[in-house]
C-alpha cells in the first residue's frame, strides 16, 4: 500500500544501450529546468564503483576529480551540477557503491541492526534510499534529481535499480525515471536505429523499473516515425520521448528540452503542484548568447600531463579548468581558443617558441614526475617573454620553483614530491601528511575543500577579487615550505594569498610592472567557477590574455 507523499519529489535519470553520451547533462538540464520553474532542487551521483570516493582514481580512466565544499573528492557530474545549478552541492548527494557497502558493514559492526542478518536486497538498496531521503531533507528540495552511473543492463547497476523499484512502489506519485537512449545512425545503413533503445527499455522494465520519459541522444533530430515507434514499444507516450540531438555547445541543452516541454512533463507527471507555468531562463538564454557572439578570438595553451591516451585527447581531465576558461572569455566578450598541449613534449626544451603564438599559458593541477620537466620550461619561457601564465596547485608549485632557480639563486630548487633530497626544498610536504603517507592512508587525507586566505591589498589577486578574505577550495599534500618565502620574496615573488596564520602561501605572483599577469594558486579556482558567475582570478588572466593578443 502506498504511502502518503513525503513532499519531496525524485527524478531517476539512467542510461541506456552506451555510456558518455550526456547522461550527466541531462540530469544537469533537467535540474535547471526545474530550478527555473520555482522548484527549490538539489542533484546526486551514483557511482556503480567500489571505490569509497573518486580520489583514487586515475583521470586518464574516469576524468576530473571534482572537490566539493566539505572536501569530498567526486565525480566530475558534481561538477556539472554545481555549475548548472550554480549552486554549491554538499557531499552527501554523493555515492559510489563502494561508500554504501562501508556504511552498512560500519553498522553491522556497530550493532545498529539489532543481530538480524544483514542482507545485499533489501539492506544495500535501503540505505540507498536513505541517502537520496537525507539528501533531499538536507537541502529542503522540493524534487531531487539522481543520475545512475553507467548503463542499464550492467550487473553494477541491479541495487540501484532495485532502489528505484522499491521508492517508485512506496510512493508512485513522487518518482520518475528518465532514460537517457543512444539512437545509432550505422554509415552503412544510412538510418536511424530504435531497437537498442528498445531493447535497453525492456532491460530496465527487467528489474521493475519503468521508464516516464525516454531522452533519445542521436546525431540529429529524431523524426516523428520513430518518436512513435519509441512510445509504442517501450511503453511511454509520443510527447515523453524527448529528441536530443549533438549540439555544439552542452549549455544549449536546457533550452533545447524546454522547447519540447520537458520541465513541463516532469511537473505533470510528479503532480508538483509547485511548478511555475512557464520557466524562467533569462539569465540562462543571456549566458548562451553571450557564448556565441564573441568578437575577439583569444589563444589558451593548456599545458598539462593528463591529456594523452592511445590516439585521443581527454579533455575531460581539466573539464572545470576548460569551462572555467570558456566562461571568462564570454563575460569579457571574447571567443576562447583552447588548444591541449602535453608538456612531455618540452622536456628537452625544444619547440618553446611555438607558445609564442599564443595568448595566455595555463599549467593546471597534478601529481608526479611525468612531464615536470616540460612545465618547468614552459613556465621560464612565459615568464621570460612576458605571456599571461596561470598555474593552478601544482601549477603555482612548480611557478615556485622555477622563480627559486632561475631568479632566486637556489639552482637545485625542486619539490620534495620528485626530489626528497633536494638540497633547496621550495615545495614540501605538510607537515600533518607525514604520517599518513607513512602508513600508506592515501584516501581522503589531502587537504581537502574549502580553506580561507587573506588577500594582500593592491596585488592582481586583491584587485580581482575585490575582498580582503576569500574561500577557495583545496586538493594537495606539499605546499611553499615556510622556510623559503623570505628569500623568494626578497627575490620578487609576491605572496598575495596567504592564510589566516600566515603559514601556508595560498596565492603567488608577479606585479604588473614586472609582467603582465604571473600567478599561481595552492587551491583550485576552478571548482568555483560557473556559467553565470565565472571566477574573478580566471577572468584577470583572461583579460591579460586579450590585451596580449591585442599588443601582437
């Protein structure tokens, strides 16, 4: 017997037939929509993974791992939401099968199920649902959107499905599932193909789910043909199958659903009587066609390690780093240019010139040894000949210790990350990692989330800013060591951030009458930065960028 509703509503977005086809954006879209129709929304991933959080991962493997605020390491759809909803989302909208498993096994151990047999069904999809319910409360949504990682039909998903069946069955009113469905053209045939988004349907009707609406993801524009044959056989109405074809940018996506009234159904569908009759995208359109109708083009050379893999480039690595960029370059009127460099291709400082060409260098975060060397050039050149550099975490470390040995005298400079024995340690470890590096704690124990610095008046990083305290969001283990920022001061660098005790550098740079822009940042601005709020530090770099373009 059904219950009473709860008031609060829960979206199910799944994916069929393959995966990375914008399962995680259109999740993003629909939270938008209905954020835009008055609904107070919040968002949670599900990832299908063992692993206890993202951190672990390698990005070559699974992308960016997104930091949120209280310093859980997720996957990069939080990222997504954050910057969709342009709000910030706590870590308890997030979970991997992993962090489930440990939850109900911590009880058990506990006791807290009395000495009753704790079972995978119902116990794991239990406290599934439990999570989705906290999460919901926690943000007082009136409708929560949950994206299920991966596709349906892999034996990773079934809990999770069964956590679906078990919400739909108590509540039927207050969940709705929205499958994601890739819609094959074959070269060969020349047509558009239903059947493995019907095949993918009955999979999902398999385990007891339903599927409201159907997201059909094609090249093109689906035609009516086969919007029809999708209702007929997989059960849904002719309206509920919602075309999606590629478009060129992922923030088209929202309006192009609200064109086939998608918000719309949702708020039908669940009943919320809460929904605006119309959605409020202003800002939203305002942003898209800002994106469009740039009128200067600036050149980015994004400098990093993760970018190859086989034949491919993976953008998806730096994915904030890049659409922080982009949304800099539209607040100041200008079309981004963002070309991925490996910086393995530097080590034996050849082919520096070629930066030359462009208008702005950025070196983002990472760990390890492979491509240091490059960066390290690729820095010295940006410096030496004036080129607009941003160095985000080990960007703003290895900025360190180039300025330490090419400036500051200290020729043996180096991190104690790659060299422990360094005789000039500029970058070593936190103090408090030492141990846990020792014991081999590697998961969750970097300083994590969000940490306050105080800005120094009159620098680049005050003056963007426009505040004297800030908060910005970390992912690390080493920092400045204290016992050199006199000398490295005394040799120039301004140290512009720092925090509240004056230990940890947090912000380093160059005065403008010394280079145009020359800064680096211990945190991660780019988890801050969003669509209609882009980052203050990225759009100061970018404009130095466009006015170095303008000066060639």
């Amino acid at each position: 017997m059904a219950r009473a509703s709860s008031g609060h509503k829960y979206i199910f977005v799944v994916g069929g037939v393959m995966s990375g086809v914008g399962k995680g954006i259109a999740s993003s879209s629909i939270a938008t929509l209905l954020k835009a129709r008055g609904l107070k929304v919040t968002s949670i991933k599900i990832d299908p993974y063992i692993n206890v959080d993202a951190g672990t991962m390698n990005p070559t493997e699974h992308g960016e791992v997104f930091v949120l605020e209280d310093g859980l390491e997720t996957d990069q759809d939080m990222g997504n939401y954050e910057r969709f909803l342009n709000q910030n989302i706590p870590s308890i909208n997030y979970m991997t099968t992993g962090s489930v498993y440990l939850s109900v096994i911590k009880r058990e151990r506990n006791l807290e199920y009395a000495g009753k047999n704790v079972e995978v069904v119902p116990d794991i999809p239990l406290e599934v649902i439990s999570r989705i319910k906290k999460a919901a409360e926690t943000a007082d949504a009136d409708v929560t959107t949950i994206e299920i990682g991966g596709t349906v039909g892999e034996y990773q998903n079934i809990l999770f499905l069964e956590a679906i069946r078990m919400m739909k069955s108590e509540n039927p009113d207050d969940v709705a599932t929205v499958l994601v469905s890739y819609l094959p053209i074959p070269g060969s045939i020349g047509e558009m193909k239903t059947k493995p988004t019907q095949y993918a349907a009955r999979t999902l009707n398999s385990a007891g789910v339903f599927a409201d609406i159907i997201i059909a993801r094609a090249p093109i524009t689906i035609d009516e043909k086969r919007r029809q044959k999708i209702a007929l056989f997989c059960n849904v109405k002719p309206e509920h199958v919602i075309s999606a074809p590629d478009v060129k940018s992922v923030y088209d996506v929202p309006l192009n659903f609200e064109k086939e009234n998608l918000s719309g159904q949702l708020c039908e569908i669940l009943k919320m009587n809460k929904c605006s009759a119309t959605s409020d995208l202003k800002e939203w359109e305002a942003f898209v066609a800002k994106s469009k109708n740039g009128n200067k083009e600036v050149k980015i050379a994004v400098v990093g390690k993760y970018f190859d893999s086989g034949d491919f480039v993976l953008s998806d690595v730096y994915i904030s780093v890049l659409e922080a960029i982009k949304y800099s370059c539209y607040a100041v009127g200008a079309k981004p240019r963002i070309d991925y460099i490996s910086s393995r291709q530097f080590e034996k400082g050849e082919g520096l010139s070629k930066l030359s060409s462009y208008d702005g260098v950025l070196v983002p975060g990472g760990f390890g040894e492979t491509g240091i060397e490059g960066k390290l050039k690729v820095i010295q050149y940006a410096r030496e000949n004036n080129i607009p550099y941003f160095g985000l975490c080990y960007g703003m470390q290895l900025m360190t210790v180039e300025y330490a040995r090419n400036v500051a005298g200290l020729s043996g400079a180096h991190t104690t990350e790659i060299n422990p024995k360094t005789p000039d340690p500029v970058i070593a470890i936190l103090p408090d990692q030492v141990e846990k590096l020792a014991k081999k704690n590697y998961g969750g124990t970097m300083r994590l989330g969000a940490y306050p610095c105080e800005l120094l008046p009159g620098t680049i990083a005050q003056e963007s800013y426009k505040e004297k305290t800030i908060s910005e969001r970390h992912r690390h283990r080493y920092e400045v060591n204290p016992e050199y920022v006199a000398r490295l001061e005394k040799a120039g660098l301004v140290f512009s951030g720092k925090s509240p005790d004056g230990v940890l550098m947090e912000i380093a740079e160059l005065p403008k009458s010394v280079h145009p822009f020359f800064l680096g940042t211990q945190f991660h601005p780019e988890f801050r930065a969003r669509p209609l709020t882009p980052h203050p530090l990225f759009t100061a770099f970018i404009k130095a960028a466009v006015e170095s373009g303008e000066k060639k």
